[in-house]
C-alpha cells in the first residue's frame, strides 16, 4: 500500500489527496480486475467485485479484511448493492449465470441466501429508497422484483411489452433490446429506470408495469446510470461506453423532461457514474477508458482529473470520498478536503478584493474567477477538438 498523505493533483481547482492506494489480489497472489465498486450505507466496508467471482471487503482505509464467494463457477460480478435489515447490512451481488447472491459480512465467506432468476444471468441490480423492493435484471428483457424481508420474486416487469403511442396516450413504447442498467427512482418506490443498447433510458411504473418515459441518445452500462433527488428536482445521470462520442455524460432533469448538462469529455468510454454533493455542491464523478474525472454541475465545469489517465473500470463514492478500480488496483481520493480548501479560497479572494486594493494579478494566483474559469474551459475544450 502506498504510503498515506501522496498528492493526486492534476486540477487547478481542487488539490486531492490520495489517502489509499491497495493491490486487488487473489489468495494464491495473482492480479484480479475490478469490475465494480461499492460504499457500504454506514460507509465502513468497500466492496469490489472481481472477475473470478470473488468479492473483496475493504475499511476505509483501503486495507482488505474479507473475501466472499460466488461460487465454484467462475464469472465477473457486474453488479453489487448495500442494505440494512435489523441494524444490520448485507451485501447483495450478482453472478453471471443468473444467481443472486446475499451476503452478511461477519457470517463468513458464504452466502446467507441465494435468489436463482430464470433467465441466464444477471446484468444489474439495485434497491429501491425505502429497501423494501430489489430489481434485478438478466439477458431477457425482463426485471425480477424481489421482495428483500422474503427474498423471494413477489413481480416481473417486462421491457419487451411495446404499446402503440397515440397522441391520446403518455405512454411510451418498451425497449426493443437488451436492457442493461436499472435504477430506481430516488423518491418514488413505484418508478424504476432503466438503460438499455437500443440508446434509450426509459422511466417505468411498476404498478401499471409500462413505460411512461423515454429519453434518447444515451446507452447505459450496469453502474452508468444514476438518479438522485436534488433541491430543483430529480435529476437522471448517464454515460455511455460509445466511442467517438464528445459529450459521454449527459444529466436529464426528469421533472422538465430536458437535459441540464452534456459533459465533454472526447472519446472516453463511461465505466461508472455517480453524483453526489460535496461541499454544497453538486457534482458528477465518472470513470472511464481515460481516467477519473469531477464536475460541478453548478457551475458545469470541471473541478479534478486523476493526474492518472488510465483507465479506470470502475468506481464508488461517499460525501468524501472517492475511489477508481481498474486492472488489479483500487484507490481512494479525499475530494472532501479538496472541495473544502477550494471553496474557502474562493471566500478569502472575495474579501480581498472588497476589502483591500489587490490586483487582480494577484487574486488570480488564489483562485480563477468565475469568468476566466470559464474561458479557460472554453480553451481547454477547443484544444481538444
């Protein structure tokens, strides 16, 4: 592990330290892909999940402590989401030969309960607001509703049911392939999201078990899809693992049925999305085939970049902290800090200037102001053009 304290800076705006920096290895020592990472709720383990199967238990510092089991057959686990039941959490994974698997992290290596789907293998998962419900999707375009106090399917909803649209009517048409990422609505228990390879992400009720929205353009990959319920509304976060594209992050205010934001970001292919605030503060952080990258959607500029612009498969997030895994190594950044120091700056810059006759040569050396942020995005966009 590498040593505590090491900067991680590439951004002129937010200075990131690196906190943790751990190698995923197996048992016998040999290097292991991370797929997909995951927080805990309380935000004391961090799950990754790895190609041959096997889910690995971090603290916040990064040290593992657990390995759990998929099973003897071997297969990325794609998909991982945390949950409570009687004080207690339990991890809940896929496998990719239609299993899910439910975990309890002092119970041993094992599974506590197992959810065989009928279709071959699960792509996706996640668990609604008030983790009553946990929606589960396969090869079929079909989501599997599991009653999570049974662990038992109580519903099916089917992407495949299409319905003609008439301009009478507000529903919309089902996905016409496979369905590849699901989230459910952050507020709403009775709305599910989901993203599929035919470029739509399509907003579903459960109850009437058909789509009544569908936004274009964007496909989603298991963890490239988010929801999240902010002070103007419920916004929809995408990204796409499309080549050639300059914008693979596009945010949707779902009230106002219209895009807030398309992120530039040339040619990277989207492994992870997920946006939370920090600091006041709303931002996207994503993973890709060109590193790990911050932006404020507020201001929809971009704050940081891991001065690593590897690829990154994957990654996780708390109001604090963010981590990237990639072909054998999982890091922790503290954006907290980061975020905190600058907005601070920012502070001491504007009493400055009210209250003293600095120049604005010198103010700039604190912090860009808002305006000259801007053109310096502007140039930075152009140049990669």
């Amino acid at each position: 592990m590498a040593s505590r304290g090491s900067p991680a800076r590439a951004s002129a705006l937010w200075n990131v330290e690196e906190i943790f920096r751990d190698k995923a290895l197996s048992d016998d020592g040999k290097p292991l892909p991370v797929h997909c990472l995951r927080w805990s709720e309380s935000k004391q383990f961090l799950a990754s999940g790895h190609s041959d199967g096997e889910i690995q238990l971090r603290l916040p510092d990064g040290l593992c402590t657990t390995t759990l089991s998929s099973g003897s057959r071997p297969g990325p686990v794609s998909s991982m989401r945390w949950l409570m039941e009687d004080d207690k959490e339990l991890l809940v994974a896929d496998t990719p030969w239609g299993r899910v698997n439910v975990f309890h992290p002092e119970n041993g290596r094992s599974p506590v309960d197992i959810i065989d789907l009928p279709d071959e293998g699960s792509v996706a998962l996640d668990v609604d607001c008030g983790q009553k419900c946990l929606a589960a999707i396969g090869k079929s375009r079909v989501a599997h509703i599991i009653d999570i106090a049974t662990m038992q399917p109580m519903a099916q909803l089917d992407f495949a049911k299409h319905r003609s649209l008439e301009p009478s009517m507000s529903l919309t048409a089902g996905h016409s392939i496979r369905v590849s990422a699901v989230k459910w609505h952050p507020t709403h228990r009775d709305l599910l999201i989901t993203g599929s390879w035919d470029n739509t992400i399509q907003v579903w009720d459960t109850r009437k078990k058909e789509s009544i929205k569908v936004f274009y353009g964007m496909n989603a990959g298991p963890d490239c899809l988010d929801a999240v319920d902010t002070p103007t509304g419920v916004w929809i976060v995408v990204g796409t693992n499309t080549a050639l594209s300059k914008h693979p992050i596009r945010v949707w205010d779902l009230s106002m049925d219209k895009i807030l934001h398309e992120v530039h970001w040339p040619d990277c292919r989207i492994s992870s999305v997920s946006c939370m605030p920090i600091v006041g503060q709303q931002v996207v952080f994503a993973t890709g085939s060109d590193g790990s990258r911050i932006w404020d959607l507020g201001t929809r500029k971009e704050v940081w970049r891991c001065a690593e612009n590897t690829p990154a498969w994957c990654g996780a997030t708390t109001q604090s902290v963010v981590c990237r895994g990639s072909a054998n190594e999982i890091v922790g950044f503290d954006v907290n800090s980061g975020a905190s120091l600058r907005q601070n700056v920012r502070h001491e810059t504007r009493t400055m200037s009210r209250n003293t006759r600095a120049s604005p040569i010198g103010l700039a050396c604190l912090a860009l102001a808002p305006t000259e942020l801007a053109a310096s995005e502007s140039e930075s966009e152009s140049s990669d053009r």
